[in-house]
C-alpha cells in the first residue's frame, strides 16, 4: 500500500472548478474528531441513506482506528484542517469476490457542485486500476441519491440490476436499490471530460 500511496503521490492539492484547493490524502488514524464533525454537517436525509451508520461515534473510532488498506481504502479531502468529503474504495477479501470493488462517497454540502465528488470517484478507480480490480459498483437508493446516480452515470456506470423496493425511504415509502457498475478497462471513460 506504501507504493500505492507512492504512486498516487498522496497527499496531492487539487483545484476544484470555482478555484477552491483542497488537499486529498488516505484516512489517518488522528482524523476521528474531525470526521465526526464532518458527518455532523451532513443533512439528516443524505445519512439515513448511506450503508454505515455515520451517526453513530463507536463506527467513526472503529473506521479511524482499524484502517486496513486491504478492506477499505478511504480517501478524504481536507481543507484549513477540515474534512470535507470521504470517499471510500471497499474490497472483498473472499476469493471469489476479489476483483470487485464497491464505492462509497459523501460531500459535504458547502462544496457540492464543484468537481471535487467526480474527482474522489475519479481517484478510487484509479486505485482500483492499481489493485487490478475488473469491476466497481455503486449500490444507490433510485429516486432518493440521485446526484450520485447521476454522478457515477456521467463516469460511465451503468445500472446492471434493481432490487425492487428494497429500501424503505424516510416517509416510509418503498425505493429499490439498484447497482451501478463499471468495467475498469474501461478507463478512458472516467478521465474524458
Ligand atoms: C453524490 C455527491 C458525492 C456528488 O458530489 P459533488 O462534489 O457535488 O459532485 P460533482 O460536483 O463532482 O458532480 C459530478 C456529477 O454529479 C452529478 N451531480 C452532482 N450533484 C448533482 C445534483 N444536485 N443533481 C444532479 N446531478 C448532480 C452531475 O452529473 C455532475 O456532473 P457535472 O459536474 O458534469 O454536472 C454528493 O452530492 C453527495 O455527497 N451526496 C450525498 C451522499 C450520497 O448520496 N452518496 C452516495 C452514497 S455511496
């Protein structure tokens, strides 16, 4: 992992579209106050979706604690000291799945729309070209992560299944939750515009 960090030449500054910098680097262990507080900033509605419970304290120690780059590879973008996106690579460590990786993204809302949620995702799969995965997927609640839908569609993901009413929605309401994928040979497509 040292090398990838090598490669990725972490930390790296990048400028986002309305000439925001923001510095982009692994999880560290020390980044437990700061990415609770992260989390704290995110609207109630964006959370109750995500897969982990990011409300909960004892998730953010146990993510910040027990960083294992052959679980997950989490990447967050910091700014004046402050997280301000995390975006995570998750890898199976069963043989049969060895070749998938799952993304998982979240911006804070104060920097949305800026580029920086396209370029988290952009840096994942060249983590994943890397690693020699052959596939990433998402798994998004259709018609309630709906940037995100869009987000990985405008990288070339395509939805390739739908479980039907899977989700149950804040109102109580039932959603599906579909899965978007992407061939990493595919490369070309996430680095086009
Ligand atoms: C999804 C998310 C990460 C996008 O982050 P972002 O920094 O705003 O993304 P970008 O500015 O890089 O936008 C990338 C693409 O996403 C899509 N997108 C982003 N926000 C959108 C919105 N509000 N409506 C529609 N499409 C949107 C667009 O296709 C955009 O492409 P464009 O810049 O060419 O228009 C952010 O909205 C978020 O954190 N949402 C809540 C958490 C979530 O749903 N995570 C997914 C669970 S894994």
């Amino acid at each position: 992992m040292t090398l990838l960090l090598e490669i990725e030449s972490y930390p790296k500054t990048i400028v986002l579209r309305d000439g925001t910098k923001v510095e982009l680097r692994p999880l560290e262990q020390g980044d437990k106050v700061q990415l609770h507080r992260f989390f704290q900033r995110i609207p109630e509605e964006d959370k109750y979706y995500l897969k982990g419970n990011v409300v909960a304290p004892e998730v953010i120690r146990e993510w910040t604690s027990n960083i294992d780059f052959e679980k997950v590879i989490p990447i967050v973008a910091v700014m004046d000291g402050e997280i301000i996106a995390d975006a995570s690579l998750h890898r199976s460590r069963a043989p049969a799945r060895r070749l998938i990786g799952e993304l998982r993204i979240v911006v804070d809302p104060a920097y949305r729309e800026i580029g920086l949620g396209g370029r988290l995702i952009r840096e994942l799969l060249d983590i994943a070209v890397y690693l020699g995965l052959h596939k990433a997927t998402f798994e998004l609640v259709d018609r309630r992560e709906e940037s995100a839908i869009n987000a990985a569609e405008s990288m070339g993901f395509k939805e390739v299944a739908a479980l039907q009413e899977r989700i149950v929605d804040m109102w109580g309401n039932h959603q599906d939750l579909i899965l978007l994928e992407l061939s990493i040979k595919d490369v070309e497509l996430w680095w086009r515009f």
